[in-house]
C-alpha cells in the first residue's frame, strides 16, 4: 500500500506537466499549477514514528536483500 502510494505520488508532477496549464487564461491560475508542479516533484516519503524513513530507495533495498535471503536459503 505504501509503494502504491509513493509512485502516484511521483506521477502527480508528470499529470501536472501534461494538463495543458501553459495555454490557460488566468494567470493565478497558472501560478497555482507551477506551485504544484514544484511541491510535487520533492521526493515522497513516509515517517513511522520520527525513527524510521520509508521511500523507494528503502523499499529497494528491503526488497534485495529480502531476494538474497530467499536464494541464499533455498541453496
């Protein structure tokens, strides 16, 4: 749930981006979708309790060395 969660929020800036604000009449209105546009390409993360930080370079990590675990102990 939590990788689901960290890659639409790496999509939003793409959606953003794409959504045609250069070609909008209000200028707040562009100025808006530029603010989004610059919040939303900071990178995601999760805290659990102020001790632990959850992004996608943790998820990959936990990922690999759960696979070599698994390799390891099915040799």
């Amino acid at each position: 749930m939590l990788l689901w969660c960290v890659l639409q929020a790496a999509q939003v800036a793409d959606q953003v981006y794409s959504c045609g604000w250069e070609t909008l009449p209000a200028p707040a209105l562009r100025r808006s979708l530029l603010i989004m546009l610059a919040r939303a390409q900071l990178p995601t993360y999760f805290r659990a309790y102020d001790m632990l930080t959850f992004n996608m370079e943790m998820f990959v990590s936990i990922m690999q060395t759960a696979y070599s675990m698994y390799t390891l102990l099915r040799t």
